[in-house]
C-alpha cells in the first residue's frame, strides 16, 4: 500500500506510478469498498495520512481539511462552534461490516448525503474548492473559500461523486453551516405507503420547515429506535430550529393529521437517534455484505409505487426518505437488476446497486447506465483528467 504523508509524496507517487503504468486505487477509511464495481489494480494508494484541518474560522462558517482527515474529527472540531455538516454525511459501516474511519474525501467523492437533502443540498452543494492530483502528476485548485466563486466550469461539483476516478483528492475547503438549538420528530402510526406519501407531500407544503420525512413500513419498523415507535407502520417527520418555534410547529402538526393517524412526538436526543439510523441505513445492518441492497432516487410521488410493484413479483423490503424520492431496498436473493431497472425507469430517477456480491456488482452495472450522448461526455472528461486510467479503473463502470 502506497501512503503518503504530504501532498508532494503525492505528487511523486502520482508520477512513478504514471511513468510505470500502473494503475492506482484510491483508498480513505476503507469504509465502503463494496460501493462500485471491484476494482483490480497494480497498487492501493491510501490517504490515511493526509490528515488535518488546515484552516477554520467558525464566524466565516468555512473549514479546510486534508482528504484523509476522519470525518468524526470534522464534526467534533465544527460542533465546537455550534455548526455541522448540514447535508449529514451517512456512515455505511454497518451496511458493509467495514471497519476503520469515514474520511472528509471519501464523503465528497461520494457525494454521500444524509435525511436533509431535500432541505440543505447534497454533499457537492457544500463543497466550495478543492486541490487534486490530475493522472499526470499536475496539481489542480479550484473554487475557494467563499460561496461565489465560479467561472467556467464548477470542478468541485464534478470531482464530488466521482468514486475518485477522475483524480486523488488532497484538500478540500467546504461550507459548515450552525446547528439546530433543539429537534423534535412527529410520528404518524399505522398509514399505508400511498397515504404516507400523500401525508409527507402536506407537510412538506406546510409553512413548518420539516428537515425530515421518512416512511418505516411495519416489516422494517421495530429495527429503529430500539423498537419503540408505535405502528404499524410509522411516518416520522422532523423539525429543528429554536426551541420555542419546534414546540409551535410540533402543535400544528399534530393539529393537522391527527385525524387522519395516531400522533406522537419524541424528544430531542430519541430524535437525534432516529434519524442518524434512518442516514445510515441501520435496517439492513447485519445483513452480511452480499445480500443485496439498492439505493433509488425517484420522484417523490414515485417511491411507493416502485416499493409495491416490486412486492408484488420479488422478495424485498424497504422504507422511504426525502419524503418518498429515496428508497432503500433489500432483495431477498438476487439483485433482480433487471427488474429493478425497468421499474426505475419508467418511473424516472435511478438505481444505484450498494451492496452485492463481488460477482454480482462485476457483472451488473452499479450506478445507473447512462444515455449514449452522456457515457461519450463522461468518457472524454476521464480521458483529459487522467489520459492513462491509472484512478480506480472501472470503478464507475
């Protein structure tokens, strides 16, 4: 395994291994190694070492940190100052049976992004500048450290969820935004997926700010918060803000659909711990890593309805998130790829296979197939970044 411990060790790998024609995979924590398709290469190059925050001030409310800095550090150092990663950055350890540290880089460069998404923005929305090393050992800065600060093409947002295929990522510079004073969660028992939906969709229209809104169906409902939600079947939304404010918004909630479900509310720290297992996926912990697991984004008034129809002809289960555009599912055998797929598409949105054998995610296409016109853009924008394919060669199909 190749570790640098600067970015000019960096550099100096980057170049051998260019000069040697070796191909490279890029590791951080090594906490979702089954994400993408198995990669076989000459050598690992871990940026474990490239760890550190490099410059905070909170009152800018703007962190620089080294790609291999652990992402629990990021955390502790902005909660500090009462700030966060507002998009929550989700921890798939436990959907992989992985070990080690989620780092800063491998988040961005998965562009992972928790419950708050349809609220805050993905992950690539809070990256504001980044440096890395191009497949020619040349190092790259783009964006900075103030939120306007593009012209021409936005790197950022092209290197963040590029499974690190177009570069080695050494810097990154990212907005941290303040944290909620309290939270609370409203809970809806016993509505079916249909009318959850619909029930979410009010909400969201409310002048209420709801900063989550899930659906845990009954066959997957006692596995979160330690069982205790009421059910059958439980739809949670969150709010968060000052304390004053979530005590009137939970009252006009409850107020709202108390007619139409059973209503009850937790308090702060239950609802940290729900929606923290909610972002990852704790449903399907334990599961083993090849028991297989897909993550679709759809339309919101679409999730349901891929959920049913896959009932009615596999093996799965499965909960709603982004208030029905985020479906967790977990096939009961197969990844019945095709089956999935045709359902995605002619819903709209797309399918992404987290988790499966090593022989199921070679032979199957792991992020969704893209259109002729745009696989021709994406090949040339591989080919200018790195010429040889040295960065985790076929990661990304």
């Amino acid at each position: 395994m190749l570790t640098p411990f600067t970015e000019s060790d960096a550099i100096s790998l980057v170049k051998t291994a260019a000069r040697s024609n070796l191909t490279l995979e890029i590791r951080g924590g090594g906490t979702k190694a089954g994400l993408g398709r198995p990669v076989q290469t000459t050598e690992i190059l871990s940026t474990s070492e490239l760890k550190g925050i490099t410059a905070y001030n909170p009152a800018e409310m703007v962190m620089t940190a080294k790609s291999g800095t652990p992402l629990s550090e990021v955390v502790a150092a902005a909660a500090e100052h009462r700030q966060g990663l507002a998009f929550e950055p989700a921890d798939y350890r436990g959907i992989y049976g992985s070990d080690g540290e989620p780092t800063i880089g491998g988040t961005f460069a998965c562009n992972l992004s928790g419950p708050r998404r349809f609220q805050a923005g993905a992950a690539r929305d809070h990256l504001l500048g980044l440096r890395f090393i191009n497949g020619i050992g040349e190092v790259i800065q783009a964006g900075g450290r103030v939120m306007k600060n593009v012209t021409g093409l936005d790197l950022p947002k092209l290197m963040a969820g590029s499974h690190g295929t177009l570069g080695l990522m050494t810097e990154l510079t990212f907005k941290v935004l303040p944290l909620p004073e309290t939270s609370a969660t409203i809970v809806l028992a016993g509505l079916d997926e249909a009318t959850a939906t619909q029930v979410m969709a009010e909400a969201l229209a409310m002048p209420v700010e709801v900063s989550g809104a899930a659906h845990l169906p009954e066959s997957c409902r006692a596995r979160f918060l330690g069982g205790t939600l009421p059910g059958p079947g439980a739809t949670v939304l969150r709010l968060e803000g000052l304390a004053f404010s979530v005590k009137e918004r939970v009252a006009k909630l409850i107020d709202a659909f108390s007619k139409v479900a059973s209503v009850s509310h937790l308090d702060h720290d239950q609802t940290t711990s729900l929606w923290q297992e909610i972002r990852d996926a704790k449903h399907f912990h334990g599961d083993g890593r090849e028991r297989p697991l897909w993550k679709i984004s759809t339309a919101p008034s679409m999730g349901h309805q891929i959920l049913s129809a896959l009932r009615l002809q596999t093996g799965v289960d499965g909960y709603l998130d982004w208030q029905g555009g985020l479906l967790w599912l977990r096939m009961e055998a197969s990844p019945e790829a095709e089956l999935v797929r045709d359902l995605v598409k002619q819903a709209g949105g797309h399918a992404t296979l987290m988790r499966a054998s090593d022989e199921d995610r070679a032979a199957i296409p792991v992020f969704q197939p893209e259109a002729p016109a745009v696989a021709a853009l994406s090949a040339r924008i591989r080919e200018k970044f790195d010429p040889a394919g040295m960065f985790n060669p076929g990661r990304m199909g």
